[in-house]
C-alpha cells in the first residue's frame, strides 16, 4: 500500500482549481447539427492517427457533456477550460454563422454556470475550418482576419455568462508540428518557411482580444506552451542550438504578445506583411497570461546521438539544433521526462523576462500520459508539480489558477487514445467513464484548499 503524500501548502485564498479538454479531442459529432469539416478531420481521414482511433467519435462529449459536466462537480472544480470548435460555429470558415452549432455551446455554458463551475473556453484548439487549410490555412493572412470574425460570433452570444476566455492554444506547436515538419494538421513540410504561420496566429490572437472586447468580453488571456531549455553541451554550436530553439519555442510568441517586439530581427525580418503594424495588434493588453508546461528541453549542436525529436516527433537533421534525452528518474507513458521543478523554473523565467509586462498568470495546461486506473504515479506527478507552482508564488510570480490536464481521457492527436492523460477514463468501446485514483486525490486536494487545512 502506497504511503499518503502530505498535504500541500495553502495556495492563495480565491486560487482558481480546474481542468481541461478540446473539442477535436473530446466532442465527436463531426457532422452533428451543420458542423464543417475541420483540418484536422481532413488529415485523420488520411491514416494519420497511429493507432487508427475514432476522432470523429472521440470521446463522445457532445452528446454526454452533462454527464463530464456532473465529474467537474464532484471533483469540486471552479472552472473548466474547454475549446469551441471553429468549424461548428463557422462550418464554412467564413460566411453564415450554423446557430445550431453555438446553440451546443450556449448549452454547456448553461450546465457549467448551474453547477458553480466557472466557463473558460478557448477559441482556437487547432481544429481550423477546412475551407481555410485548404486556403493556405495560417499561411494566409486572411485566416486571422476570419478568426476575429468567429471570436466576436461566440462573444455576443456567450459573452454574458463566461468570465474569463482564452483565444490560442500553443500557436508554437501548430506551427512547428502542423507546417514546419509536417506531423500534424495540416501536414506542410516547410522547415522555417512556416515562419507567416506564426506570424498571423499571433495577428489573429491580437485580433480577436480587440473582437472580444467590442463584444464585451472581460477578462481575456492565452495558452501559450513554455518549456525551460537547457544547454546540453559546451560548445559554441550548442550554446547556438539552444538559444535558437529556446527562441522559437518560448518566445517567438510570448514576446510579440507580451512586448510588442520579436525577440530577434532575424525573425522579424522573415515575417509577412506590415510588420510593425500588425505587432500594434498582436500586443494588444491581457488581462492574465496561459502557460501550458510539461517538460524541460535539452538542446544542443545537431549530432547524430540526438534525439532528433520535438514532442514525440522527427526533427529533420538539415536543423541547426539537436535534442537529447533530459536526465529524469521518472517518465510518463509517453516518454516525457518528469521535472516539476522545471514548471517554477520557467515561471520564474517568465517574470524575470517581462517584469512588469507579465500580467497575472494561470497554468492553463499540466498533466501526464499514464495507463490504468490506479494512477498513482499521475498523482506523484501532480502532487510534485502542484509544490513547484506553489514555490514559483513563493518566489513572486502572480498565479491565479491551476487547469490539469485533462479531465477525462481524450484523442491525444496523431497518438489517438493510446496516451490516456485524463483523470477519468475513458472506455472508447463503450464510452463509460471511470474516475482514477487521481480524480479523488485532485478532488480531495481541492476540498482542502477551500477547507484551509
């Protein structure tokens, strides 16, 4: 029998305790009530999906949202970050809003705020309308220019009962995965040509906080993923490789929105358009910063003994840089190393980088790939990450809430339902849930907090 961890240290009184989904990964209903087809739709119907799951299924949320919503309740969360699906709003990208499709949201809305549970939905999580991919999706600058259209769709009509919205989701991953290697939706393969994908993600996000505010949205922020670089030799191509990949990843993105500048000229250079411009938008003020954090990196000199690897996905060796294996005693189901001290240290990152400029922030994502019902380990891993937030506060940094991620099991991308990263699980034969261990140890955890014990 396992030892019982110790309680964790009191976070701040009004700390706000949730989790997470997205609609590709949880809602199926693909063609339900006039919803379009999306690009990520498009590329699994392509074989993409390595074990062949149903993401047109998923998880069945869209028909059993009540009953997850009824999990959140138990559990004792104050908020659930959920995503709106692009395509189910605006099936053809741009043109007629499908009622029918806000309707499902206006409903979840509603289940939300009748169980005290805060709604914080996220306006982009990848599933871009495939009208638009096949368009030149993020490529093309009008993309973002429809984007803030849909933002201000969903805000007249949900702006009223959700207090707190979150535009992008991990813009970094969409570029490198989705257009620069190509493992992603929607499969491009241009290396740093993909550079105008960043460029008018980060156009659209700026675009749609204006939207939202004109619609009388509050309280808007990001997802954005942070991950601490290390250095994993000596030389001066090392050192080169690191910083290279640790200005991509961490902030190509993080800088325009929170600065008004790209953190080279380099970059800046390559992206299109009118560029100073459109950093005018892009930095338009927030009201809270999302840090979506994992694992640390170890980056150096290409070679061949890297990795050659970018979450779980194959890095051309043509790349200035290499990745390698970071030490850790523990790894998830997915391979990722296990370091909940690296969520402090970028944290700290963050408010030593931005000072002032940093507003507020929530951990919009944190959680692990682990199988079977008795998780203890995802409750090791929790707890851990948990004490290194609590030391990051500790340390200054202004965190105002925790959204683990994900409240049930999910279509986890190109992996399908092999990496289960839920609280809950999921049976995709029959779609019953099951709470784990770690849905009483978070419940629990939670009730102490409100409790002050």
């Amino acid at each position: 029998m396992s030892t019982p961890l110790p309680p964790l240290p009191a976070f701040p009184p009004g700390f706000l305790w949730g989790a997470s989904a997205s609609a590709f990964q949880t809602e199926g209903a693909a063609d339900t009530d006039g919803k379009g087809p999306s690009g990520w739709d498009a590329f699994a119907a392509q074989g993409r999906i390595k074990d062949g799951a149903d993401a047109s299924r998923a998880t069945g949320f869209h028909a059993r949202y009540r009953e997850d919503v009824a999990l959140l309740a138990g559990l004792g969360a104050d908020a659930f970050r959920f995503s709106v699906s692009w395509p189910r709003v605006v099936p053809g990208g741009s043109g007629p809003v499908n009622t029918a499709g806000l309707d499902f949201y206006d409903r979840l809305v509603d289940e939300l705020c009748a169980h005290g549970i805060t709604p914080a939905p996220t306006l982009y999580h990848w599933d871009t309308p495939l009208p638009l991919d096949e368009a030149g999706g993020w490529l093309n600058r009008d993309t973002a220019a429809r984007f803030a259209e849909y933002a201000s769709a969903v805000a007249e009509r949900l702006a009223d009962r959700v207090p707190m919205w979150i535009t992008i989701n991990e813009p970094a991953e969409v570029t490198l995965l989705g257009y620069a290697l190509g493992e992603h939706a929607p499969g491009r393969q241009l290396l740093f040509d993909a550079l105008p994908a960043a460029h008018h993600q980060l156009l659209a996000h700026g675009l749609a906080v204006q939207a939202l505010r004109a619609a009388g949205a509050a309280n808007i922020g990001t997802a954005v993923s942070h991950s601490p670089v290390r250095t994993a030799g000596t030389s001066e191509e090392d050192r080169f490789g690191a910083e290279l990949y640790d200005t991509i990843t961490n902030w190509m993105f993080a800088d325009p929105i929170l600065t008004g500048r790209y953190p080279d000229e380099n970059f800046a250079a390559l992206m299109p358009g009118p560029v100073a411009e459109d950093l005018e938008v892009i930095s338009s003020p927030l009201d809270w910063y999302g840090v979506n954090y994992y694992q640390p990196m170890l980056v150096g000199a290409p070679s061949n003994d890297a990795l050659g690897d970018f979450a779980g996905v194959g890095l051309p060796t043509e790349l200035p840089f290499g990745v390698r294996e970071i030490e850790s005693e523990q790894r998830t189901d997915f391979g990722w190393a296990v370091v909940p001290d690296g969520l402090r240290e970028q944290l700290v990152l963050l408010k030593d980088r931005f000072g002032d400029r940093l507003p507020p922030v929530y951990i919009t994502e944190n959680g692990c790939s682990y199988d079977g019902l008795d998780d203890r380990r995802r409750i090791d891993f929790l707890d851990g990450h948990l004490r290194s937030l609590h030391q990051a506060i500790d340390a200054g940094v202004d965190v105002r809430g925790y959204f683990t991620w994900s409240l049930t099991d999910n279509i986890e991308w190109v992996e399908g339902a092999a990496q289960r990263f839920g609280l809950v699980h999921i049976d995709y034969e029959t779609l019953e849930r099951t709470p784990k261990a770690s849905y009483a140890w978070y419940r629990d955890a939670i009730a102490a907090q409100k409790s002050g014990h």
